[in-house]
C-alpha cells in the first residue's frame, strides 16, 4: 500500500510536522485494514481561512479545529482514482494551527499529540465515520482514536 500525501495551505510545516501527519494517516490506514494505494490533501492554516471555508462549505459560521472532505461513497472506498498513481483519492483534511495551539494548552498535551489527534480523527471521516449523525460512529470513532494514538506513541 502506497500513500500520496501532500500538503498546502497558508501555514509552511517542517519535515517533521509532515513526518508526523504522514505517520497519523499511514497508521490509521493500517489500523482500518485499507489496502488500497491512497491520495490524501492535507492543508493546515489559520482560524480565518477556515472559519470561511466552515461557513461556505457547512453553514457554521465559526472557526473549527478540523475539517473534512470525503471522497468516497461510505465504507466501501469507491472513489475517483489518480490515473498516474492508481491510488483511491480519499479526500482533503484542512486543519487550523492555531485551534491546534489552544487546544494543546486547553487538554495540556503537546502540539503534535493534539495535531496527530485531529488528523487521525480527519482520516477515520475519510474513510466513511461520521460522528455528527451517528452516535454509535462517534463511540467507535473516539475508541480507534484513542488506540491509534497511543499505537504511535502519543
């Protein structure tokens, strides 16, 4: 299984942010037993940008800490394929630094425990888990978190 990720976005990240958010992905993959060769957006930037892209896309007019857009129909990964990769585009992950930054201080764990936190949590929505209608997603998705979490040793 390959994995194609690339990042963009307002906020430039070093080598090891990106190791990290690469490890994140990799390893919930893993942990959902995805074989297939994925692509994966990952864009991190500040409150303002995606306070925009909360209310354009989701009607909330707020910041938000992450958000994501699924490109496959439901669990069964069915979704556009990159033709030069052959990978299953799964979808975009866009995630705010700086709700990154609060909400390591508001929990009191690191920066990257928190970042990991949320990109693991992004790419479970991914793969088809959606918390916010159902309840027994939200359940399930908060226990794979915590395993996955813990797996890469934070």
């Amino acid at each position: 299984m390959k994995n194609y990720i690339f990042f963009g976005g307002k906020v430039k990240v070093d080598a090891q942010t990106k190791s990290l958010i690469r490890k994140a992905i990799r390893t919930t993959l893993r942990s959902e037993k995805f074989e297939k060769d994925a692509e994966v957006s990952v864009t991190l930037t500040d409150n303002a940008e995606i306070h925009q892209i909360n209310r354009d896309f989701r009607g909330v007019d707020r910041p938000t800490d992450v958000l994501s857009f699924p490109m496959i129909e439901e669990e069964e990964y069915v979704g556009d394929l990159d033709i030069d990769k052959n990978a299953v585009l799964l979808g975009d992950i866009i995630i705010s630094v700086e709700k990154i930054e609060e909400q390591a201080k508001e929990y009191g764990h690191s920066f990257q425990r928190e970042l990991a936190y949320l990109v693991i949590h992004s790419t479970l929505h991914l793969l088809g888990y959606d918390h916010v209608t159902s309840e027994s997603d939200e359940k399930e998705m908060t226990e794979k978190q915590d395993k996955i979490i813990e797996s890469i040793g934070l």
